[in-house]
C-alpha cells in the first residue's frame, strides 16, 4: 500500500487525481490522508468524487472513504484498466446540481483508457469551462495535441458549455486506447507564428465578445506578436458565462492562456487578464506555459525514454505532481529551477 499525504505542497484536488491516475495504471493500492487539506473546504467535493468514482469504475477498484467531504481514501485497483463507454455526471455527486470541473475528471482516466486495450467513449456532464481548472478549449488547443505528439488518440466534442454556478455542460470523448507513449523534447519553441483566440459568452449581449476580442487584438498586436485573431463567439450553455481564451503558436510548440468574465468586471479587464499573462510566457522564451508544466508530469513518466520540458514558470502543482509521481515505481522526475521562475522538467535520466 502506497500511503500519500494530501496536504503535501500545494495540497489540493491534483494529489488525489495524479494518484488515482497512476494506481489505476499500475495496479498499486493507495491510500490517500489528509485530502485537500489546503482548501478552504478540505476533504472529496462533487468533482474529486466523481473523479473517483471513475477511476473505480474503469479499474474495478475496491474504495473505502469514497464520501462527500471524506479526507481519507483508500483506493485498490482489482483489474488494469477496462475500456468501455462511461458516463460521468458531477450532478450525481452533489445535491442540487454541481458546475464540478469535467476536464478534471476527464484527466483523472484519460491516460488509463489510452492504454487500455480497445476504444472507449465517454460522455461527461458538470463544468467545461470554470475557475481553477483547464478550460476544455485548453485540453482541445494545448494539451491534447502533446499528447497526440505523444501516441495518444483522443477526439473531444464539446457539446455544450458548462459555466459556474450552473453547470450542465457536456464533453464526449472518443479514446483510441492501446497508445505507446513516446518521450517528447519540449526545450526549443522557435518563432510565434501566430496568436488564436476565443471570446466566448452563453446568454449575454453581443457586444460583450466583441469587446473583449477588440482590445485582446489591440494589446497583443502592440505587443509585437503576428498574425493576431480572435473571434467572438455565442455558445451554447444552459447558464449565464462569458471569458476568452488565446493560443500563442510557435513553430515547435504552443501555449493556452484564459480569462473568465464575472459580474462587475468590465470586458476589457477580462481581455487585458489573459493577453497579461500571454506575454509574461511569451517574455520568458520557454516553450511550456505554466499549466501544460504539471499536465506533463504523468505522461513524461509513462513514457518510454528522457523526457524534458522548458517551463516559463516553475509552479507548486508542477513541484507537487512530480512527488506524487515519486511514490511509484516509475521513472524518475525532478524539476530543475526555483518556484515562481522559468525551470526545466525532466523525465527518465
């Protein structure tokens, strides 16, 4: 039994995710103490528990502590990881309905089905696009094509747009299964080619996109940066949302960046947030922005040879996935740089 302690570094959700991913690949029993410890509500909310929930059901675990608030988890895979066709829904996990990350929940299994043996097809149900988690634009701009580089089929359809507080959004996800994961070199990201981008808003007036795509474009082509375009965009969603979304492509990589709207904060604000923190990556000269960093973590690890990955921010998820990945019998990962600087993730040497 693998016994981790979930108030370790950053102290939230991430622990618990990583270590269901990893015993579901591995077949490693865990037990998880003191989960989200961190947290202003420590202990499962709807989404980890969803999370688990799904990484039982595709490896028949045996679970003790799999309750609402719990912060102790014992997790025992009883099988490798089953491809099939899953629905997972955060509502089920909450009363009165939940706007729990479903991207989160989607990269709780995705790396087990990748390597199960056969296809599967998922369908989740919660928040697509919410605070403190990857927006699915990000997972289908950003990280989905790594992996892709990396031997992992996915097709994601985003269906419909989940918002915080409402929820009710829908991911379908197809996964090829039976991946080899190669290693990647992620050190070099030559030239910016270009910036895309998404204003996006569910049940607000058009000039609210519009804003917030005008005065991206404005400071981004000020800035420097070529061949700026960002479409404003009304999506489908059952609730009340609003933010945009911008991808920097450079010839050997690309980096995600989002900024969601609120009442009360005008749509330039929402604008000048992400195009902010664009071109504090874009200054840095690393190819991986700070949130693909920690994403990076469990794939380098499953995959066969040396792994790097130059971040423009080295971050307290990226130094806490790699301890996690730690207690495994996996490859080795360190992180060369300090907390809150440009570093160096490195996988298997």
């Amino acid at each position: 039994m693998i016994h981790i302690d979930g108030s370790h570094g950053e102290g939230g959700g991430q622990i618990l995710r990583s270590a269901l991913t990893l015993a579901a690949i591995t077949g490693a029993a865990v037990r998880l103490e003191h989960i989200r410890a961190n947290r202003a509500k420590p202990g499962l909310r709807p989404q980890h528990l969803t999370a688990v929930r799904a990484a039982a059901m595709i490896c028949n675990a045996v679970v003790e502590g799999a309750e609402r608030d719990s912060q102790t988890l014992t997790f025992t895979p009883q099988t490798p990881p089953q491809a099939g066709t899953y629905v997972f829904d955060v509502r089920d996990a909450a009363e009165g309905g939940s706007a729990g990350a479903t991207t989160l929940v989607l990269q709780t299994v995705l790396l087990p089905l990748a390597l199960a043996d056969g296809p599967s097809r998922l369908i989740l149900r919660g928040g697509t696009v919410v605070p403190l988690s990857p927006p699915t634009p990000y997972l289908e701009q950003v990280f989905l094509p790594v992996l892709f580089e990396m031997g992992v089929r996915v097709q994601l359809t985003h269906r419909a747009w989940g918002f915080y507080p409402q929820g009710g959004g829908e991911l379908e996800v197809e996964i090829a299964g039976r991946a080899t994961l190669r290693p990647l070199d992620l050190t070099e990201r030559g030239a910016p080619e270009r910036v895309a981008g998404l204003a996006f808003v569910a049940k607000l007036p058009s000039h609210i996109p519009q804003r917030m795509s005008d005065r991206a474009r404005a400071v981004l082509t000020q800035a420097g940066l070529p061949r700026v375009s960002i479409e404003p965009q009304h999506v489908p969603a059952p609730g009340v949302g609003a933010g945009i979304f911008l991808t920097v492509e450079y010839t050997q990589s690309r980096a995600g960046f989002v900024a969601l709207g609120r009442q009360g904060l005008p749509s330039e604000q929402v604008a000048e947030m992400a195009c902010r923190e664009l071109l504090d990556h874009h200054r840095s000269g690393a190819p991986v922005d700070p949130h693909l960093g920690d994403q990076l973590v469990l794939p380098f690890v499953l995959a066969r040879g040396v792994s790097r990955a130059a971040v423009s921010r080295v971050t307290q998820h990226l130094l806490t996935n790699v301890w996690v990945a730690g207690h495994f019998d996996l490859p080795p990962a360190r992180v060369i740089g300090e907390e809150g600087q440009p570093g160096m993730l490195i996988v298997g040497e």
